[in-house]
C-alpha cells in the first residue's frame, strides 16, 4: 500500500481516526495522504495536527488520489458523489464510512470504481473500534486485504455479506451508546448506595473494561463467565434475578432490532434521493 495515494473526504472525528491509524500503522507516508475538511481554518489546523496535506476541494482530492476513503455523513454523500464523480475513474478504490448507503448507491454514481463499505464504531477513536465490511459487485477481490488492513489500524475488521450490514449497524455501530447507558446506570446505582460519583464511575468503567477483556482472552461463553460469579444466595444471584425480572436481555434484542430496522429506512432513504 506504501505506493498508493490515499484521501479522506470528510475528516471530522471518524475520518481524523481512520487518519491517525494508518499514519501509525505506516499505511503509506504522510506525503501520500490527504484530507478533506469543510472550512478552510479546519484543513489548516488538521494539517498542521498530523503533517499532511488538507483542503477543502474534495473533486481534488479525489483526482488525486488512488484510494478514496467517504468519510462523510449519510445524508451528503449523495452531494459528495456527484461532486467527485468527474474525478474518479474506473479501478479507483473507494471505501464508505457511511452508515446505511448501500454499495450500489455508491457504484451508480462512480461506475468502474472498486467500492466497498464499511461500518466502524466510535471506538476507533482509540483503537479499538469493531468495523465490519462487505464488497460491492464491482470490487476487486484483491483490494481486501488493504482494506482489512486499513481497518485493522483502528481495531478488528470482519468481513460479512451486505445483507448483514444493516444488522451490523444494531448492533456494533450503535453498541457504544449501549454500553455508555449501562456506565452511566451503573454510576448512579453505586452513588445511590453511598458510593461517591468519582469512585462509582472509576469501579464500573474498570470492570466493564475488565470484564470484556476476560472474555475475549479466556474464550471462555459469558454464560459460564457468569455462573463463575453467581454463587448460591450470593449477591450476583439475587442481582441477576431482578435483570431477568425486569427483562434487560429482551430490551437489548429489542433495541438492537430497532437500530437494525432503523438503519435500513435510513438506507432506504438515501436510495430515493
């Protein structure tokens, strides 16, 4: 990849991440990127943050580049596409960002291109975002792998089939919030029995930190990782029972049911513009 030219489009907080991440993977030297920024005192500032090359001429960056990764919100990148489309020709690799817009969208407005989408999660603000990732029908099948690579700068990439990317956004797309909702209960209910806010929320952001890193390094299903804390008459038992009282599994398979169905409208609708 170190011979490919490389444009974010969009460099806001997902864009500047994906940035930060190839630049310390050494994707390709900072002189082989460029980013894209909606005012003039942003792409100046952006440059000056990671040494690269930024402005506000997206059909520019896009005519330069060989890789153009769409890091703009859904409900422009219908705008954008137009834009660049005179500038991107046939074999051009363009990865999306965009939650929702389906790969075909994407490839009747820049026909030959190499397309494939993508939906990470805020995590790759810190390296450890979870992206999926499917081919559009005109992709190249050997662009996967700088593509996973890409991904990997920022987390773990997993590669599934379009149809599931919806399914992907209810679940690992939105998760965040699911979690930042369960830290934020959990901190009230440590203050609530006496605990100060500061050493509630340092307890639960440890032990949801801990706990997914015991799972993912035992392999070990969290049902057994459960019964590990859940002794007779213990206070796990008992906590678990008001859980399964007040259905929290059932509002979980809910939500993400509803961020699932949630996304396909969203998709849906930009097909329509």
């Amino acid at each position: 990849m170190e011979n490919r030219r490389i444009a974010v489009l969009g460099a806001g907080n997902m864009g500047r991440a994906f940035l930060r991440g190839m630049l310390k993977a050494k994707w390709a030297s900072p002189s082989r990127f460029v980013a894209t920024t909606r005012t003039p005192e942003a792409a100046k500032a952006l440059a000056l943050d990671l040494a690269i090359d930024a402005h506000t001429d997206n059909a520019k960056a896009a005519a330069w580049a060989d890789v153009i990764v769409l890091a703009v919100k859904p409900q422009i990148l219908p705008r954008i596409l137009d834009e660049i489309a005179p500038s991107v020709g046939p074999g051009k690799l363009v990865v999306s960002l965009a939650a929702g817009i389906p790969t075909s969208l994407i490839e009747a407005a820049l026909p030959g291109a190499s397309v494939v989408r993508t939906m990470p999660n805020l995590p790759v603000l810190v390296d450890a975002g979870a992206t999926a990732y499917c081919f559009g029908k005109s992709a190249r099948r050997e662009d996967g792998a700088a593509v996973r690579s890409m991904l990997e700068s920022v987390g773990t990439a997993h590669e599934v089939d379009e149809y599931l990317m919806d399914a992907v956004t209810g679940l690992s797309g939105t998760g965040p919030m699911y979690v930042f909702q369960l830290i934020e209960g959990l901190a009230d209910a440590g203050v609530k029995v006496g605990l100060s806010r500061d050493v509630a929320m340092a307890l639960v952001m440890q032990t949801v930190l801990g706990s997914a890193k015991l799972a993912m390094q035992s392999g070990e299903h969290p049902a057994r990782l459960k019964d590990r804390v859940t002794s007779p008459g213990g206070t796990a038992i008992t906590a678990l029972h008001t859980l399964e009282r007040g259905g929290m599994r059932a509002i979980l398979i809910d939500a993400v049911e509803a961020a699932t169905n949630r996304s396909a409208q969203l998709g849906q609708a930009s097909a329509k513009k």
